[in-house]
C-alpha cells in the first residue's frame, strides 16, 4: 500500500489527516500489518480533553493488545462507530473507513513526518 501524501505520520505508526481546525487519527498501514487481525478497538469518550502523545484508544488485535497515541492534542468530537461492530476496518483500510477519532486540534503536538520522511523512517 502506498504511503498517502495528504497525511502526517508518527514514529509509532499513527498517521493524522488535518483539514482546518479538524485532525483525523489511525493507524498506518505498516502498524495494522504488524499486528494482524484487528479483533477490538477502544475508542476514547466523546468530549475528552487529549494531550499530543497520550494514549487515546486501544486496538486488540489476536496477536496483542496496543495503545493508539495522539499525534496532536485536542478535544474529541467524533469517534468511528463503525469499528465497534468491523474492527477489521483497521486492517482492510486503514488510511479511510478504517479512521479511528477526530478532535478539534489544541496545543500540541509530537514529531510529526511526511510521507517522504515516514518511508525512509520505515527502511531503516
């Protein structure tokens, strides 16, 4: 799967999409490959206050349990309902259906990289 150039990526695998004052999170590609079958996700409160770096989510998969860290702070307005019932659409599409939250962006955020930068990230 190619890497999307609309998006910023983390150094642990979480990708974030930002359209306005609005930030998209999930994981890449690369992160549900390592963990195969995603079996479960925990998707944060609605209205949570989320600092850039803090673990918002969990995703379960049969291989392990992972948190899913925030690349940049923010307050939470909407989660994917959808995952609650095909958590696999972390797996089959990571990059779209498989989305997991999105905050209203705050103050913060961690190292963030292009897609240029996170491909060479990955070969190293």
């Amino acid at each position: 799967m190619t890497i999307p150039a609309d998006l910023k990526f983390t150094k642990e695998h979480e990708w974030v999409r930002i359209d306005g004052d609005t930030a998209t999170f999930g994981i890449t590609d690369h992160a549900q490959e390592a963990l195969g079958d995603i079996v479960f996700v925990e998707l944060p409160e609605i209205g949570r206050t989320i600092e850039a770096g803090e673990a918002y989510a969990v995703v379960e998969s049969v291989k392990a349990v992972s948190d899913v860290y925030a690349p940049v702070a923010g307050d939470v307005v909407e989660v994917n309902e959808a995952l609650e019932g095909e958590p696999e659409l972390v797996n089959s599409d990571p990059y779209g259906a498989g989305w997991i939250a999105k905050v209203t962006i705050g103050d913060g955020q961690v190292e963030l990289l292009n897609d240029d930068e996170y491909a060479t990230f990955l070969e190293e």
